[in-house]
C-alpha cells in the first residue's frame, strides 16, 4: 500500500474518532430532549386525568345534592282560567333570589294529560311534585285528548305515586279541597301539602312563591309553610282555604332536605 493511502486512511481515521464525541453528545442530548418531552407529556396526560375525576367528581355531587321539582299543570279549556304562569313565575324567582337557590332544579310541564303525568314522573323522578289547577273532595283535574276536564280519582293517584314514594319525598296539591287525596297520599309519602276548602287564584300563587322562598331560604317544611301562610296579605284570604301539611307516621324531616344542603353548605 502506496504512503499516500495510508496517510489518507489515517487523515479518515482521524476525522472518524474526531466525530465521535459529537455524535455522543448529540445523541445523549436528542436522548435528553425525548426524556424531557415524554416527561413533559406524562405531567399533561396526569393534568388531563385529574381534570377529568375533578369534572366527573363535580358532575356527580351536582347530581346528589340537587333537589328536583316536577311543576305539573293542567288548565282544561272547558274550566275556569287560572293563572298558573303566574304561579310557576312566583316560584322560580323564589328560587332564584334565595341563599340555597342553587340547589332546586324545576321542571315544569302543561296542559297535563294522565299519560303525560306517568311519563313525567318516570323520566324526572322528582324530589318534590307540584300539582297545580282545578281540583274536587274526589280528585285533581288534568285534561283528555281535546284539552276537556278529565278527573283523575284520589285512589287512582295514590296508586301510581305509591310506585315513586322511594323518590318523592314531597307532594303539593295546590288545588281546592285536595284535604281528602292529601290524608290518603300521606299514607305513602313522608310529606303532603294540601287544602281544607278553597282558595282564590292569587292566594295560590302567593303560597306556592312565599313557601318555595322559605324552603329554598334553609327552612323545613313546616316552617316554610307557616311561611307562606302568613305571607296572605289579606285575612280574607286565609279564611278561605287553610294550607295543612300531611306527614307519614309523624316522620322527621331529617330524612328529607338535609343531606343536600349540608352538601351545599360545606
């Protein structure tokens, strides 16, 4: 082999070795830079996670603390005209300006059939039924087909809230003379709010805005309907129609609000 191969094998040789730590610390420091972006990834995909229990942690405490209320109303057009928007006005602003406002959640539903009321209750599931229109000693008013009276019996309602009394925890009958079905629904529902007699249209709405107010205000039932009984401006009214509160076997209200405003509260 020529001098002259040799010495540019070795020239080779010597650019080769001289590369070496270059290309060592290149790759040592691309090495370096995945370590660092995996790294950099893992922290996003943890932070991603914890945003994601937080959001599905939040989403279920909503869940549990919230206390729903199915406003149901019915106002055939063959009965007197009610003012029902009047009334479910009444209690939304209640719930809006009170200090527990934010857990109520209600759902209102109108010109209510039978089928319309069975269907309602199995996709709401209320905490709390508000019925509200016409009613009779025998039972509430809801409409057929053609928007006519329809009379739905005290037995007949009780036997289909009974299905729903693990989940109702509250029923309201702002209806005339409702002190009858009220007695029989109490049997199977820890509370029930009826009336004696009859009561004006404005006094309905006065009671359903002035109790809603108190409930939503951290008060219990009973202090909450004395409440909304006392909110009747006029004596006459009163008079009238009184408000009763049914309870089953005398039970604690411990068993009701509680649990979801001591969540709320905390």
């Amino acid at each position: 082999m020529s001098t002259e191969i040799i010495t540019a094998l070795l020239g080779l040789l010597g650019v080769v070795v001289g590369a070496i730590p270059t290309y060592l610390f290149m790759r040592q420091k691309n090495l370096a830079e995945i370590e660092k972006l995996k790294a950099e990834t893992d922290k996003i995909k943890a932070e991603a996670e914890k945003i994601r229990a937080d959001f599905q942690s939040d989403k279920k405490l909503s869940s549990d603390t919230k206390i729903s209320i199915l406003f149901v109303a019915a106002n055939p057009i063959d009965t007197t005209r009610l003012r029902l928007d009047e009334e479910v006005r009444g209690i939304k602003e209640s719930i809006r300006k009170s200090s527990q406002g934010n857990i109520f959640e209600l759902e209102q539903v109108w010109s209510v059939r039978w089928d319309d009321l069975r269907s309602h209750l199995l996709r709401h599931t209320p905490d709390i039924l508000h019925i509200s229109g016409h009613g009779h000693k025998e039972g509430i008013v809801l409409e057929d087909d053609g928007g006519h009276a329809h009379l739905i019996s005290a037995d007949v309602l009780n036997n289909l809230l009974i299905l729903f009394s693990d989940k109702i925890r509250l029923v309201i009958i702002n209806t005339m003379y409702s002190e009858g079905m009220c007695k029989a629904l109490s049997q199977n529902i820890d509370f029930v709010i009826g009336i004696t007699g009859a009561v004006p249209d404005k006094q309905a709405s006065i009671f359903s805005a002035a109790f809603y107010e108190a409930l939503a205000d951290n008060k219990d039932i009973k202090s909450a309907l004395d409440f909304a009984k006392a909110s009747f401006d006029d004596k006459e009214f009163s008079e009238q129609g009184i408000y009763q509160l049914y309870s089953l076997r005398d039970m604690s209200e411990k068993h009701f609000l509680g649990k979801a405003k001591q969540k709320v509260s905390s």
